[in-house]
C-alpha cells in the first residue's frame, strides 16, 4: 500500500514512545535482582494473599502476595526476563531461520523454493494453538518447550519476506556488480543483499517479540506454559484467574505488564519501520 | 488460463489439506496416554486384562500405521471416526459444537466492522485531528492487548463488578431455545422468544466485544491509510468538481476502492478469530469448536481432534478463495 | 390394588410409594403429587459429562446428573452407608452366589414396570464383554468379575461372581450401576437410548448437550426412594437444569447473582468469602479422593527407605492441609484414608521435622541433599510448590514440572519421574480400590513402581475372604508395611465444597459428587 509515511501515525512520537517502554522493560529484566524487593520464587504461606498496599496490604509487599504467599511485584519484575525473553528468543530463532530460508528459496530458487512454498502453506493452514498444545502435552511445560512449540510457524513469514526481497534485489544493478566482480553467491546474499534488506527483518522481528509474547501467555493461561515456580506473566494471570473474586489484583496486573510492553514494542516496530523505510533509502527498488 | 489457475489451486489445497490430516494424525498418537487411560482416570481397580480388552474395543491395539491406512479409507468415504469420549460420530460432535463458535465469529465480526469502518474513515478524513490520534492509539492498545486478560478485565468490571452482563456460557440454564439452526439469537426469533432473545443477546457482547478487538483495531488501521490514499487521488477531486457531495465522494468513490486492501486483511484476521477462539471460548466458557478442541486434545480423543483441525484447514482455504474472488468483484482490474 | 402384595423389608418404603404411586403415568405433568413446591434449580458441574448411557462413562459429573435419572440395586447414604434402592433386599447363598429381591411397583419413566430382566440386562450389559454396540461397558471394572445373571422369577434374580469376594466391595460397586430398561435398549439400540435416557429415577430427562446444560423434569411416577434417604414420595422441584460451567468463578458469579443455586468444585480460597454472603451457604463433606507424592522405589535416591522416610518428615503436609486447603482436608497417617473403616487408628502421622529429615537423609547416603523435580498436574500446583518449598529447607532442591494428567501417568508408571504428586479416588471407601491399584505390582496407580510379594499376597486375600475380621487384619497388616516403606509421602484427602443457595431446602451434597435432588426444594419458588 502506498501509503505517504507521515501518513500512516500521524508521525512523530511512536518511535520515542516505543523505544523508551521497550529500555524500561529491558533494563527491568536485567537489573531484576536489584529491582525485585523480594524473591520471586519464594513466600510464606502463611502470609499468602495480602491485598495491595492502598487496600490495607503491607509495605512490605506493595502490590500484595499470591496464593502461595510470594510478592506480587517482585514476580512481576522477574517475569519481564521471562515474557520478555520468550519473546526474545522467540523472534532471534524465527527471524534468524526464515531469513536464511529466505534468502535460499529467493536466490536460488528451484525446487527448494517450492517445497519451502508448499511447507509454507501447510503451516499457515495448520491451526498453530492446537499444535502447541499438543508440543507441551507430550514434552512437558517448560521455557524451551514453549519457544519450540511457538518458533514451527513464525519463522514462515520472514522467509516470505526475504524471498520477496531477495527476488527483486536479484535484478538490480549492485547485484549485477558484485557478480562481474567474481563474487560467490553466498557471498552476495550476505554481504551485498542482506544488509540491504536488514531493516524490514528487523522491523517484523519487532513486531514478533510482542506477537510472541502474547502466544506464550495465552498458552501459559491454557496451563501449558513455564515450568512453575518461574514467574511468567500469562501464567501469573492464570493463577490469578483461581482468586478473580477475591483478589482482583492477582491476575490484573501481570496482564498489564503484557499490554505496556507489547504497546511499546508495537510502537517501536512502527517507528522503525518509518525511520528505515526502503523507499527512502532505496528509491530504485521497483514495487 | 483461469480454470487451470483454479485447478492448480485446488489440487494444492487438497495436498495441503491431506498433509495436515497424516500430520494432526500423528502427533495425536505421538502424545503420551490414550483415551481409555483417560476415560478410566485416577480411580479404579482395573485389571491388566480388563485394559487390554477395552483397548481392543476402541482398536487403539492395532499398530499406528494400520490405524493411519483405516483412518484415511474411512475419509474418503466421509467418514472422520468415532468420539472415543462421547462414544458417537466425531462429525455430530463437532458439527453440534459449530453453531455457537460461529455465532461468536459472526457477532465479533459485526462488532469489528461496524466500529473500525466508521473509525476508520473518520480518522482519514480528519487525519492528523485529536480523533485521529485517539483512534490511532486504540486501536495500537487493541493488537497489544491479549484476548485472554481482555476478557477477564471486561468479566471482572461488567460482570462481577457491575453486574449488568453474565459471566460466561451462552445463554442463562434453561433459556436455550430448541434448534433448529442452532445460531441462538436466530432460534430465538424463529420462537419469538423474547426472554431467549435477550439472554442469547447478554451473553454474545463480552466474548464478541473481546474476539472483535484486534480484528477492529487491525481494521482501522487498514482502512484509515488506504481511505487516506483514495482521498488524495484526482478522481475524488474530479467527483467532488463534477458537484457530487463530499459524502457520496468519499463513500461511493473512496471507500469502495479503499475496502481492498481491507478484504484482505478482513479474511486473513478472520482466519486467526477462527483458529485462535480457543483461548476466548475457554476464558468465557463458550461450548464451542475451540473449547471442544482442547478438551479434546487433552481427552485424546483422537477423532475429534483430526475433525477439527481439518475444519479449520478447509475454513482457512475457502477464507482465501473468497478473498481471491472479491478482488474481482470489488476491483474490475483484477481477475484471476 | 398392587399395594396388596407389597412385601418390602421396609415397612415404611411401603407407605410412601401410595403418595408416589401415579401408577403408570407417564410424561409430564400428568399426576400432581401432594409434596410438590415446584421451582426450577440450576446446578453447576465443573466438567462436561461423557454420556447419558449409564455403562459408557466415568466421571463424577456425569454420575451427578444419571443419579438423578436413574437408580441403582443400592445406594450410598451421604454418611457413607449402603441401604437397598431398588432392591427391597439382597441375601448371600453362598461364597459367590447373591440373591437380589426387587421392590415391586416401581416404574420406568416410560411407563413399564422394573422387572428382574432389567436388572440382569443392566448388569449383564456392565459385565459381560462386547455388551454396549458391541464395546465393553466402561464401567465393568466396577463389579468383580460374574457370569450373567439368572432370573429367578419377576422380582428376583442371582448374581453369580467367578470368586467369592467380600460383601462391602460388590454392594460398592452395585452402587455405581444405574439400572437401566431391557425392553427399550433392546428395541432402539443403545445410541438413541443414550440421545435420550430413560430411567426409574425423580427426574425425568427432557433435553440435553453433554458439555453445556442438561435438562430434566419431575417425574411423576417415581416410588419414592429408599427410606434412610428421609425421601418422601416424588420430587419436589419441577425442573433441574445442570450446566457445564467449567470456570469456578463463571460459576460462583452465577450463584451471587441467582442464576445459578448449586455450584460443585468449590476451591477452598472461596470459602471464606462466600461465608459472608447471606444468600449463599457452603456445604463441605469429607471427599473420596486421596493426594499423595509416589516416589519411584526403583531408582536412587528413592530406592533407599530412609530417603523416602526423609521426604515424609520434611515436607510439611500439616502446613498444606492448614494454608493450601485452609483446613479443607484431612491428613492421611498411612495409605489409606481416615474415611475408611479399614483406616489403622495404631499410626501416628510422620512428624513434620526437617532435623530428622536431615539426619535420615545422611544415613541414607545423601548427606547434602540432591536435586529433584516434583512431577504434578494443574490442581495440585500450589501444594508441590510449597513440597517444593520445603524441601530446600533440608538440602533437597526441588522444582515443580506440571502435566497433563494421562501425560503424567503414562510417565510416571514407565519410571520416567522421581517423584509424582497424584491422586486416586477411593469412592468404594474400601481399601480395595484403591491398595490394590497403587501398591499392587505392575498395577494401573503403581505410579512408585512399588513390588512387594507380602503386600501382593496380603491384598489378594483380602480381596477374595468373605471373613470381614480377616480383611481388616489383612488391611492393617498392609498399612503397617507401607508405612514403613513409605513409597509415599502421605499426604491428605480433600474435602468436596459446594455452595448452594440459601433459599434450598433438603439439599445435602451426595458422596463422590452425587447430587441427589429428590428432596431438594426452593424457598418461595
């Protein structure tokens, strides 16, 4: 769609937004030791569903305690490493293998390029849920479990993408150059075409982490998530979803969590996608 | 050119559709426990011959690759197997499970369209307004918002806090009218049961309004930039020269060639509220195809679980048909 | 006129089938009993049922609903004790041979008179292979093994078992057979009978989806039920609705707000809020089900008993019982629940003493403790994290991994886990079902893969004796062995909560999750 860029927000402020939300949620994951007041893993039952501090909760424990007495706050700020590195690890696999699938299919096209067609359609038609209910069912719930389970689909649309570039780089003229001048094609795929096409990978990674992050929630709220104790936050309001009468507060704010960053990295993806857009950068890319 | 084109496709979508079969196949038997283990449960003194007959029973002591060649003989006569768990044709079960995820799909979409076109449009002729921005941001929380915590805040405010709409189910006991379509607000008038009516009615907004969300956000935005594309085009100029009103310019004009690229992305979010209702049917307690899948899946009831995911495969290929087909219809240029 | 020759054992049974004597009437509406108060009740399962057929399923909210429909040989009262139903009254003849005399008078809802065929038809159907559109009843393990019944005349049949078995086992299992119509399976097949079930019960089936609500009536013609359950005559109410509505808190909203007036799987966190409403009353009985940890005995470190005694000293099962379960369950000593009238009142509960635990773990050759992974599904989550939580108090550092239940299971009894936390269901409450199935060698529970010839031997003869007093030494025996060995960590039996409306009135949650609503009524309905 031809959309004029300032167009397509409003412009403007989406990249600041986004870029700072994702830094505080990234510097939350890193420096969790120090952020989290208590450990996540731990509590007393004794002390188990303390309501938040302005309900009459304690101090101590600013957004209360869960059912198994463990602080709220400090699960939710160790649960940005673990939402947020789902999404993370996620995104790295799925970029990193459509893009290498990508670029083969694209360059040398052939027979390859139809299977990796054929096993494209096969997985979108495949209903993805269902799948990975099916992964966790028999592996067990788990970190790795869980981004095997979501990564067998996602890497399929930065392979469409890769190819699609691939295939129209092919024809223009730096190609052609780097050919006369003897180089391999693995060699101009990588170093001639990829950074070239870098930016729309990195616009869509982008936009996966947070896609990620919510799959891995909703599987997590299915019971199929993290192992427990970890603090995952789908899991969190899962567990929550238990006390929804009584404890309002269990499964609200880990959800929070989620829609904040999964904002902030639609509102950076966006933002990027409008700072390296390639019809600024490359007009002659025929469209 | 057109028919071989249709063909082509045809035939690639029934490799597909038969991939996905032999695939769903077996991971279901690649899960560890078979469905007599879960029928029998936690509880019991069965003997190992005891276990060992009702195995045979179900024929789950055949060899997957014979089960695999009896399982495909019987799809090519239509014929996708027997409910282990509710000892019936899994194609009844599943069937009886359609109406209400399709009603669901059907309000979300209503809800989804009538929001996002009016929004939309509003936002591309006003662009840049304080609207516009207000819209735009909706609609970004709208695809960061995870559809289960959607619904559990709207349950928690209107339903628990409020109390102005029910909890979950589809309609309050007893007040289901019978058939025939099994589409409850379509049964309720068919009875002009006014009581039904309503209840079908309370019952459909929260889930519709969840399911929708991302749908209208995704929407929106679509519509917004394509609108905002056709309006800055010289036609709409050369309409609004020749004396048409500003209103029929954008709506007969504009909107008609911005719906495309709204076509295509309707189909392609329709896809994902089909296959991706298993989390808003399990958070609403909606006895529809999705919620009947998980349980399915952890029931291994093998039969029902190859059913549906062949139903959402054919759904998503026909999806993509129509799309295909009403470019031509909506845009003359293109035919296929 | 057939009052004349009522010969029940219970004098008083007799008397209250005049007020529900409609004689053959059937369908709805037709007779207008004198106890009626009418008034419609919605009733909240946590899980979908599995079929109207009384031989095709297992679970427990499918027998909720088919209790209400049909009626069995013999019942359970909610205090645990098995009267005659159907039966007017059993007789042992011999070490395998029972004679059944049935009460006369009573009805299907279709019209047709209980005879003696109906009873060998349904416990033939349960019993016999290939029985149900040629499939094995599910329910088959629930009675011991017999040939099929003889009839002895109209009302009265024999049941011959292969081996002699104790009285308490056969009459639990008959408690679980819903009997059914001869005439009108053998007419229409079992698939339109399960569309549409017919039984003798209070309540009459009218419509119904197996995963959403089912719908049933009063039926009329009901004799009246068996005296100890206080059931005079026919149903009260004139409609039950149960529906499916498997998010607890779905459920208890519907209940505040009155559209729901009996909610199943109560979870102990909600009780003390429900408790404040005046419009809701919390009912909990004690449950049949026991949670424990297997440990795998086959394998280092649980293959030492001092390890596994360890385990028993240091988690705090007390702390679970008091926090997790908010004193909703009660604490198993040994393997079998204090429920049970076999329970070895001799054993004291392993202390909760993370000293000892320490000490036992040195003896037993790990003195700094060891890693290990708690293996659970999603009910007990909670209570193997605290386990968990626990065990690092003594060295051991433990994780919780959940599964899917049949995951589990299959797992667990290959040796692929270390230690699981399960349940087994002991609604026999009769250590038969549930010993044998979890301590028996190679058994479906095994799941610590426990083997001891002296356990086995002791267990199959109590299983077979009819002398109760040897049973019960037997059982004692086994106790005492399994204490010590402790393939478990013994852990707790939970108690079942319902909440219901405060407007019920009778209502009295059944055991195992029975709802039995023939003496249920609505306060101005």
């Amino acid at each position: 769609m031809g959309v004029r860029l300032k167009d397509r927000l409003g412009a403007g402020p989406t990249l600041v937004v986004g870029a700072v939300v994702v830094a505080i949620f990234a510097l939350d994951a890193l420096l969790a030791p120090l952020v989290a007041p208590h450990d996540p893993l731990h509590g007393e039952l004794a002390r188990r569903l303390l309501p938040p501090v302005w309900m009459g909760g304690s101090a101590d424990y600013l957004l209360g305690t869960d059912g198994l007495g463990r602080d709220v706050l400090s699960r939710l700020v160790w649960g940005a490493r673990v939402s947020f590195g789902l999404g993370l690890a996620g995104a790295a696999i799925a970029a990193g293998v459509g893009t290498a699938l990508g670029m083969v299919a694209g360059w040398w096209e052939g027979w390859l390029d139809g299977l990796l067609g054929r096993l494209a359609d096969f997985l979108l038609a495949f209903p993805m849920l269902i799948f990975a209910i099916g992964v966790i069912t028999a592996l067990g719930s788990g970190f790795w479990n869980l981004i095997l389970a979501l990564s067998l689909k996602s890497w399929v649309e930065f392979m469409r993408l890769v190819r699609g570039q691939v295939l129209a780089h092919k024809q223009l003229v730096y190609v052609d150059a780097a050919h006369a001048l003897g180089r391999s094609g693995a060699g101009i795929l990588a170093w001639e075409i990829l950074p070239n096409i870098f930016h729309g990978v990195l616009v869509l990674a982008t936009l996966r982490v947070g896609y990620l992050i919510i799959a891995a929630a909703s599987l997590s709220f299915l019971g199929l998530g993290v192992q427990p104790p970890t603090p995952e936050w789908g899991a969190m309001v899962n567990d929550g979803r238990n006390f929804m009468l009584s404890a309002w507060w269990l499964s609200t704010f880990p959800g929070l969590a989620i829609v904040v960053l999964v904002l902030g990295l639609n509102l950076l993806s966006e933002g990027l996608h409008e700072l390296l857009d390639p019809r600024f950068r490359d007009p002659g890319i025929p469209r | 050119m057109r028919i071989t084109t249709l063909g082509s496709r045809l035939l690639s979508t029934l490799l597909v559709m038969l991939a996905i079969t032999i695939f769903v196949f077996l991971v279901m038997r690649w899960l560890p426990g078979d469905p007599v283990d879960r029928i029998l449960g936690g509880s019991g003194q069965v003997s190992q011959q005891q276990l060992r007959a009702l195995r045979a029973s179900y024929h789950l002591d055949q060899p997957v690759p014979l089960q695999l060649v009896n399982f495909l003989g019987d799809l090519l006569h239509g014929d996708i197997g027997e409910s282990v768990v509710y000892n019936r044709p899994a194609s009844q079960v599943i069937l009886e499970h359609l109406p209400a995820t399709a009603e669901l799909a059907v309000a979300a979409t209503f809800f989804a369209i009538g929001v996002a076109a009016p929004l939309g449009v509003a936002a591309a002729v006003w662009r840049g307004s304080w609207f516009d921005r207000l819209a735009s941001a909706g609609s970004y929380l709208g695809i960061s918002m995870p559809g289960f915590w959607l619904g559990i805040a709207l349950i928690l405010v209107f339903a628990v806090h409020l109390r102005w709409l029910p909890v979950g189910g589809r309609a309050d006991p007893g007040a289901e009218p019978a058939g025939p379509t099994g589409f409850l607000v379509l049964d309720a008038i068919l009875h002009l049961d006014l009581t039904a009516l309503a209840s079908a009615l309370a019952h459909l907004i929260l889930p519709a309004v969840t399911m929708g969300s991302v749908m209208l956000a995704v929407l929106s935005r679509v519509l917004r930039s394509s609108m905002i594309e056709e309006l800055d085009k010289e036609y709409v100029a050369l309409a609004l020269a020749k004396g048409a009103s500003r209103r029929r310019a954008i709506v007969c004009h504009a909107l008609r060639n911005a719906l495309i690229p709204s076509v295509t992305v309707f189909g392609l979010e329709l896809g994902t509220l089909l296959g991706g209702n298993m989390v808003v049917e399990t958070v609403f307690g909606w006895p529809g195809v999705g919620q009947l899948a998980v349980s399915s899946i952890f029931a291994r009831d093998y039969a029902v679980v190859q059913g549906v995911v062949l139903l959402y495969a054919l759904t998503f290929a026909v999806i993509n048909l129509l799309i295909d087909i009403s470019y031509t219809k909506l845009d003359p240029r293109v035919s296929f | 006129m057939k009052r004349a020759w009522i010969t029940f054992v219970f004098v008083v049974a007799s008397v209250l089938t005049l007020t529900g004597c409609g004689g053959g009437q059937t369908g709805s509406g037709a007779g207008a009993a004198p106890t009626r108060s009418g008034g419609t009740i919605v009733v909240a399962l946590p899980a979908s049922l599995e079929s109207y057929d009384p031989a095709m399923y297992r679970s427990r909210p499918t027998e909720a609903v088919l209790a209400n429909i049909f009626d069995e040989l013999v019942v359970r009262l909610p205090n645990g004790r098995i009267v005659p139903d159907l039966a007017s009254s059993y007789q042992q003849l011999d070490a395998t041979r029972w004679r059944f005399t049935l009460r006369r008078n009573v009805r299907f809802q279709n019209g047709q008179l209980l005879t003696a065929d109906d009873v060998k038809f349904t416990l033939d159907r349960v019993s016999q292979p290939n029985q149900v559109d040629g499939k094995t009843s599910l329910r088959q393990s629930l009675l011991p093994a017999m040939d099929p019944a003889t009839v002895e005349g109209p009302s009265s049949l024999i049941v011959t078992l292969k081996s002699p078995s104790p009285a308490d086992i056969l009459l639990a299992g008959l408690a679980h057979i819903q009997i059914v119509p001869a005439k009108l399976i053998n007419g229409e097949g079992s698939t339109a009978f399960a569309a549409h079930p017919v039984g003798t019960g209070p309540f009459e089936f009218v419509a119904g989806q197996l995963d959403d609500e089912t719908v049933l009536q009063r039926f009329p013609g009901y004799w009246g039920g068996p005296p100890q359950l206080g059931v005079p005559g026919p149903a009260r109410l004139d409609r039950v609705v149960f529906k499916v509505i498997p998010e607890l808190s779905s459920a208890l909203a519907g209940l505040t707000s009155g559209s729901v007036q009996i909610v199943q799987g109560v979870t102990p966190d909600q009780v003390r809020s429900l408790k404040a409403n005046p419009a809701v009353v919390v009912k909990s009985y004690q449950d049949t089900n026991t949670v424990w940890f297997a440990m795998n005995v086959a394998k280092p470190p649980f293959d030492r008993v001092q390890i596994r005694q360890a385990m028993n000293h240091a988690i705090n099962i007390n702390s679970i019982v008091n926090h997790i379960y908010d004193g909703q369950a009660a604490r198993m000593t040994g393997p079998v629940p204090p429920f049970s009238s076999y329970y070895d009142t001799s054993l004291k509960p392993y202390s909760y003493d993370p000293a000892e635990a320490k000490r036992l773990l040195a003896a037993g050759g790990y003195p700094n403790g060891f890693s290990l992974v708690i293996d659970t599904t999603a009910p007990y989550q909670d209570a193997a994290e605290a386990a968990a939580q626990d065990l690092q108090k003594v060295g051991v550092t433990a994780t919780v991994r959940l599964w899917d239940v049949t995951a589990l299971r299959q797992a667990t009894l290959a040796g692929q886990r270390q230690m699981a936390l399960m349940s087994w269901g002991n609604s026999f409450r009769h250590p038969f079902d549930l010993l044998n199935p979890t301590l028996g060698s190679g058994q479906r529970g095994n799941f610590a893969d426990y083997s001891n010839p002296q356990v086995d031997s002791l267990l199959a003869a109590a299983a077979t004796t009819t002398d109760h007093a040897k049973a019960a030494a037997d059982y004692a025996k086994v106790q005492q062995i399994i204490y010590q060995d402790a393939p478990w960590v013994f852990g707790w039996a939970p108690k079942a909560i319902e909440a219901g409306s405060a407007r019920l009135r009778g209502w009295q949650p059944g055991p195992d999750g029975m709802e039995l609503l023939v003496h249920v009524s609505m306060n101005g309905a």
